[in-house]
C-alpha cells in the first residue's frame, strides 16, 4: 500500500508491507529534485514509529547512475560545488545514522553516486543475472568518477573500503571499471545474489525475517555500534572530497569527459533496454 504522508511523488514511488517499506526510484540520476525527493521521504519514514525498514531500489534495468551529467557540467566556483554536495553529504550520514534499517536491493546499473548511496545502505542485495547481449556476465556496479576527471565525492572512497577492503577499493577506485553482481558478492560490495524478477520479493523476505528473529530496539542500538566509527570517520573523508572536487573542476578535464562519456552511456543504455524488456 502507499505511504500517505507523500502524496504529490515525483522522482519515486513508495510502497508499504507492513513494517517494511519499499522505495523504488523512478529517476535514473541524483539530480537535485530527486535528491529533495528522497530526503523528504526518509523523514517521514523515519517518523512513522511502524515503519522498521527500508528497501531501495529501481526501475527496469537502472538503481541508480550516479550525478546528473548537467549539474556537474555546470560546477564552476567553491561556492557552487559547496551548495551542490551540502544536501547529498547530509543525506549520506543520515543513511547511516537513521534507526530504521536500509537495504539497497540493486535491480540494475548502480555506478558512482548511485552505489555511494547503496553502500550507506546497512545491506545489499543484487540481481544476479545481467547479462551482456552475448551472454556473459554484465558488469554493472562501479565508482567511474575517476575516468571522468573527478572523484566520488559523496563518500564513495571510504565506503567502498569499509565494505570491500583496500585491495578491491583501490582496483575500483583507480581503474573505474564496473564489475559484476558475482564480483560484487566476492568484494562484499553486495550481501547476497537474487535472480531480478524475484529481487524485490526475496529481499523484503530476507528482511522480514532479520525483523522477526530480533528485537527492533536491538536492532537500532547494534546499528549504532557499528556505524559510530564509520560516521566518525566519513565526516573526514567527505570533507576530503569536497576538496578533491573543487581541485578537479579547477583542472577543467571534466567537461570534455562528461560529454564523451554521456554519448557512450545513451548508446550502452539504449542496448540495456533491449536486453532488460
């Protein structure tokens, strides 16, 4: 059933099974409108006391692809990459300080701001089997900031070692190159593999079933354990990456990249559609 609280939604939908709710997003970018989507509906899933978790994920073949190619073509001052990173940075903490539990249940490609996000989440499911127009494995997950002449500014550094340990952070981080859903399980990027048409159904059931074997408040107070020294940490790093932003949009390389790179990703995404329909 839908979430009353947000009924003029535009960017997503929300869905509720009882102390579970789903979030499906129906934008492709974290484009400002989408990002104050998002922020208005975890406040009031965070004020609804029934609500115990939170599962995110996508339409057809995308989760999430990260920032919106225009609003960072248009970074050009301190000032404006400070107002375009204030709200995704608050958004970002707040993932991992909310006493509900967020699950990412990625249904498709997630790369850049989008698997930052995932990342926050407290658990990962994935979709198991992408394939390429050949049949091999799709490779759909991926921090690609760095081929495009900036760096993942919402934490994406720092998460993606917490989750997947130094080695595998360096390798996505450095190389850009997406990897696979079984990649992803082996990295520990992602908690577990579903089929896609089932994605959605199973997690809520992996969830309801966390849900029912322990107690909600030992739920909320274990999260905090466990997140305190990530948070501490991340707050530092974000910072670092605000810097490191405000350094690559001063250098000027992302420009031509993001523009290369849009072109490659209309026509990658148009294939997508076909395979994924």
């Amino acid at each position: 059933m839908p979430v009353a609280a947000s009924p003029q939604l535009k960017e997503l939908r929300v869905d509720r099974k009882g102390p579970i709710a789903s979030v499906t997003f129906r934008a492709v970018t974290l484009a400002r409108p989408f990002i104050a989507e998002l922020s208005e509906v975890l406040r009031d899933l965070e004020a609804d006391r029934s609500v115990r978790a939170v599962i995110f994920t996508g339409q057809r073949s995308v989760f999430m692809t990260g920032a919106d190619r225009a609003e960072l073509s248009r970074l050009q001052s301190h000032r404006d990459i400070d107002r375009f990173l204030s709200l995704p940075h608050d958004l970002v903490v707040r993932f991992l300080t909310s006493e509900k539990l967020l699950v990412a249940a990625i249904n498709g490609y997630c790369l850049g701001g989008g698997l930052e996000f995932a990342l926050a989440c407290d658990l990962r499911t994935c979709a198991s089997d992408l394939r390429e127009k050949s049949g091999g494995q799709l490779a759909f997950l991926g921090l690609p900031e760095t081929s495009l002449g900036i760096v993942p500014a919402c934490g994406g550094a720092y998460l993606t070692f917490h989750s997947a340990g130094l080695s595998a952070a360096r390798r996505l981080l450095f190389t850009s190159a997406p990897v696979s859903a079984d990649d992803a399980l082996r990295f520990g990027l992602v908690d577990l593999l579903f089929e896609s048409g089932e994605l959605l159904q199973e997690t809520e059931r992996w969830i309801a079933g966390i849900l029912s074997q322990c107690p909600f408040s030992a739920l909320v107070q274990t999260k905090k354990l466990v997140n305190a020294p990530v948070v501490d940490g991340l707050e530092k790093s974000l910072a670092l990456a605000v810097a490191g932003l405000k350094h690559c949009c001063k250098r000027g390389d992302k420009d031509k990249r993001l523009s290369q790179s849009h072109v490659n990703n209309c026509r990658q995404f148009r294939t997508a559609g076909k395979m994924f329909s």
